[in-house]
DNA sequence: GTCTAAAGCTAATCAAATTAGCCATACTTG
DNA sequence: CAAGTATGGCTAATTTGATTAGCTTTAGAC
C-alpha cells in the first residue's frame, strides 16, 4: 500500500477547504480523511486532534487574510486603501467562509500562539489603512477598534445569512465604507454634540 | 421518586444560564441535566435534542435582548435613542455571552420559525432608533445595516475576546457610537466624493 | 377511586473522536 | 547497495456523549 505522504500543512488545507464547503460546524476528521484518501487515525500522525486542527485553519485563515488586504492596499492610503483593503476583506470571507468561521472561533492558547502573529497582521493591515487620515492619535485607537468592528461584523452577519434574501448588500457595504470614510475625514474637524459623552466629539 | 416537573422552557433557562457560564461550546446534555437534578435522557421528554435546545437558547436570548432594548429606548429618539440602545445591547451581551453566541450560531429552520420573530423584533428596534434621524428613504436600509453591523461586530468581538487586555473598550464604544450618530446627522447634508462610488456620497 | 397520558428512570444503541499496537515504507548510514 | 531506524498508515479497541427503547410511577381527568 503506496503511503499519501501526508504534511501537517496538507491535512489543515484539505480540512480548510472541507470547511469552506460544507460549514465549520461540519468539521469531522472523518470527513477530511476521506478527502484525503486516508483512514481516520492516520491524521493523528500530524494534528493531534480536532481541537488542534480546527487551530491550525484558523492560523491558515488569518494569514491568508492578512495577504489578501496586503496586496490590496500596496502602497495606497486613505480612502483609496480603506476601500480596497475593506473590499479585499470581503471577498476573502465570501469565497473562504469556513476557515473564517474557523478563525472566529479560536482562541490563542498562549502568549507565543502563531494564531497571535497572525490576528496581529490583520489589524497591522487596518492600522496602515488608516494612516492615511490625519486622526488625533489619542483617536487612533478607537478607530481602528471601529475598523475591525465594522469589517468583522459586516463579514460575520453575510456569512451567517443575517442579511436574509437581499440583493443589495454589495450597495450596503459600499454605503458603510463611504460613511466611515467621510467620517474619518471630519474627525479631526470641528466639534458638535456628543451622543454619550457630554465633553464633546470623538473624545478619547 | 418525586417528579422534577421540568417544562420545554425551563430546560432552556436552565441550559441558557449554562453557556451563560460556560460558553456555549461547552453545551452538553450531561451538563443541562446535572444542573436540574435530573438524568440525561429526560431531558427530551421536552427538547426533540441537543440541536433543539441550542435553538430554543436562541430564540429566548434574540427575545430577551429586544426586551432589553425596547425598554432602554422607550420614547427617546434620535441620538439619545441609539446610544440607549446600544448600551443596552452591549450591556446584555456582556451578561449573556453564552446565549448571544447561541443566537449567533442559531439559523431560521423555515418561514416560520420564531427565531425570525425575535430576530426582527430586535431589528426593529434598531429601526425606531434611527426614526429619530432624517435620513434619505433611500438609504434607511444601508443605515439600519450599518447599525447591526456595528453593534453586533462589537459585542461579537468582545465576547470572543477579541479586544485583549485592553482597559478602555467602553472609551472606544462610545467613541464609535459618537461617530455613527454624527455620521448619521450628515446624512442628508452637503455631498462630498465618495470613496468607492464615483457618483456622490452616501448613495442608495 | 380508577384510568390514562406524560415524566423520569435504567439499560441499550450509535456515532465520532481518540488511542494502542502492528506492519510497511522510505530515508540514512555504513 | 544493504541494513537499521524512525515514521506513516492501517486495523482493532476504547471512550465519550448523544440518542433511543421500554418500563414504572406520578398526577390530573372522569
């Protein structure tokens, strides 16, 4: 019996892949050592189990993630790299929405998790995306925290069908990154009123 | 033997209170029943099984989160209005991440499923928030998805831990709630350019 | 006071992950 | 090139947890 020269890589794609097809929560080793031509066990030769593979396409995910806005905002800035980093998010969650439900449900396992590198990119592509707009940097902060809010939440209610039945979500999302982008722009403009705060706007 | 004189419902507290303390991945028949002082199988004299509870979870938790908002809101508007309720959102995720998560997972199992009540329950009240702005007709239903992107995107990521060590998170939330409400107020003001659309500013 | 539907229980079944232990393969080294 | 060894993959066994079958007893209806 020819050996399928199996890679811890290889098997966390396959399953990445598996994911992407039939849902995260349909994860079963079973199932990716089928894809693979193999017996069940034998993938216990290279994850040490579910837990750990599940892991391990989260990592893939957030990686692959993090190139894609790479790529997407070489070199740009403002609101040409806000736009095309946000639309590079989104297509990389439409076409891979099983290792980013993956993604969503991991959680580092300690102070040097790879899995920790990796979230570390993304936000770092976010950052630079926003260092085009000449934000106070007490606000920096919160903008960025509003950024990931926003492309999380976003991905996460299209990939889990929140936005039932409408055919308009490419104009909803295009409308939301106009709208932070003009609003990033005035944040350093002239205060109004607070909604929560009653010091003034955008307050740190 | 006396009779526990458990109820469909009261197997969903018991088991929301669970994943309330737990997380909801660690949902277990075992565990649900220990905590009523009752074996495992009869449990489902009143839930049809595990998939069962986790959507009858869901239900209660979309159901209680309206309540929660509806009351937070009651007669405000505008800017008052969204950041009442985008308090009581998040404040109601906080105390409840197990049962948000559930929601989150849950998906509708037909047309008429009460899962979709509840779900549009809270979305309405997302809608009479923005009542309270004068916002284009037309651009009511970016402006609404915008705003369950945004507060579903944060309490998703705060649950999931997704802001770590960081002391200033509520700083941030009202920074962004500030930010969408002065968004929303020039919405219908002067257009300016669009970043991903050629044709003008927050279009529909 | 019986009678019946439903609640809980024990025991059995099933599915899926994981572990144990065996054998063949493919480098490595003399 | 042959022997040695670590590793990949397999089958068989174990474990855990959900689910089902079937029995027994309670609690309300008549």
């Amino acid at each position: 019996m020819p050996r399928a020269g199996l890679t811890a890589a290889a098997v966390t794609e396959a399953a990445a892949a598996l994911v992407d097809e039939v849902g995260f929560d349909q994860l079963g080793m079973g199932l990716v050592a089928e894809r693979l031509g193999v017996k069940t066990p034998s993938l216990y030769k290279h994850v040490t189990g579910q837990t750990d593979l599940a892991h391990r396409i989260a990592i893939l995910a957030m990686n692959q993630c993090a190139d894609a806005i790479r790529d997407a905002i070489q070199g740009r800035a403002g609101t040409e790299a806000l736009a095309r980093g946000a639309q590079a998010m989104r297509t990389f969650v439409k076409a891979h929405p099983g290792r980013y439900a993956a993604a969503n449900a991991a959680r580092p396992t300690g102070p040097d998790d790879p899995l920790i590198d990796a979230l570390n990119r993304v936000v770092d592509s976010w950052a630079a995306m926003l260092h085009g707009y000449r934000i106070d940097p007490d606000q920096q902060i919160h903008a960025l925290r509003m950024l990931r809010t926003v492309l999380h939440g976003f991905a996460s209610l299209e990939v889990a069908g929140g936005f039932q039945f409408a055919t308009d979500i490419d104009d909803s999302f295009t409308w939301m990154i106009d709208f932070i982008d003009h609003g990033l722009q005035e944040t350093t403009a002239t205060p109004t009123t607070s909604a929560l705060s009653p010091a003034g706007p955008h307050r740190a």
